[in-house]
C-alpha cells in the first residue's frame, strides 16, 4: 500500500529478514514461498532492456498495473545478484539460474520475459530507485499525496510528481531510468 512505498522510498527496498530486525513493518507479496526458498533475506526484482521490449521483441511489452518501482540501472553493477528467467521466488539452487551475461542474452535476443527474477541480497539501497511508474492517476495523485504527507517535496533532488510517474506499458520503465518521458505519456498523462 501507500504506507509501505513511502517506506521503500525512504529506507530502500529491503528484504523480509532486514524489515523484521529493523522493526519496519510491511506487506509482502510471498511470505510463505520467500521463507520456503531461502530468499526472505533478499530481494526479488524484474529486469526489462530496451532490446527486450523493442523491434522483434515488442509483444514483450506489456501493459502494466498498480505501482512499480524503477531502479537506475547502477543496481546491476553489485555482485552479489543471481538470475532465473523465470520467477523461482528466489530460490538459491532454482532451476535455470542464470549469469548476467545469459539475462542480458535472453533479455535481447528473445525479449524481457515478464516472469523473470534477479535477487539483491538485503535490500536495494533508496538512492537507486529512480522512480515509481503509476498506471492509475488516481493512485499516483494518491502516492504523490501520501509522500508529501511525509514530509517529502523532492526524492533524490527530484520533484515529488516527476518521481512518481505514469506510465502505460513495460517500455515507459526503461524511459523513467533515464530520466526521459515515458513514450506511452502525452501531456496530461504528467498533470496532476
């Protein structure tokens, strides 16, 4: 809920295990899988590359839902991440996990399959997250609200309404980490 991203967005995406012994409370979205496969001590992203929703590959890109966060491609440059193109709900010996060089592969030779998985260990620190994509505007008007609520104008120096973004589809994600308008956005899709 709204609660919770206003947390992300001050202390970061963090793992199961990492909430718990900070007392940060929150919702998950599989508690019981997480704690199964061993990943409760880290956290599950999605990867989406321009190849992988563009050209050959564009029926990759799908319309999206509720919020998402949007990390700066510089999360990648940790090493302490693991693949799978499909979700494996973190598992740590999964099936098909994949070096980076074999996601980057599958991701432009094949496209951005939606159910695929990377795994940050801990957490995915707040100063990476370059955004939240919004395909309601009644729900980015209320996530604006709610981060003003908090007591935040700008995150990382950015206004409040052009961090919290709409977007349409998988492609406009690519945009918001490089800080271009979303493709699919014309301009009252940016009014608040």
């Amino acid at each position: 809920g709204l609660e919770d991203a206003v947390s992300m967005v001050r202390a970061g995406v963090l793992s199961i295990l990492e909430r718990s012994q900070r007392g940060v409370r929150g919702s998950f979205t599989s508690p019981g899988e997480d704690l199964e496969t061993g990943v409760a001590k880290s956290v599950c992203t999605r990867t989406v590359t321009e190849a992988g929703v563009t050209g050959q590959n564009a029926e990759q890109d799908y319309r999206t839902s509720g919020f998402v966060f949007i990390f700066s491609p510089d999360v990648l440059d940790r090493t302490d991440w693991y693949a799978y193109p499909k979700d494996q709900y973190g598992a740590i010996n999964g099936e098909g996990r994949q070096s980076p060089d074999e996601m980057f592969q599958q991701h432009n030779e094949s496209g951005s399959p939606f159910d695929n998985e990377q795994i940050f260990d801990a957490g995915i620190r707040p100063e990476l997250i370059a955004g939240i994509g919004c395909s309601d505007p009644k729900m980015r008007a209320e996530l604006i609200g709610a981060l003003r609520s908090a007591g935040m104008e700008t995150v990382h120096g950015i206004p409040v309404e052009s961090f919290v973004v709409a977007v349409e589809k998988t492609s406009d994600l690519i945009d918001v980490t490089h800080r271009r308008p979303p493709r699919s956005n014309t301009p009252q899709d940016i009014m608040i």
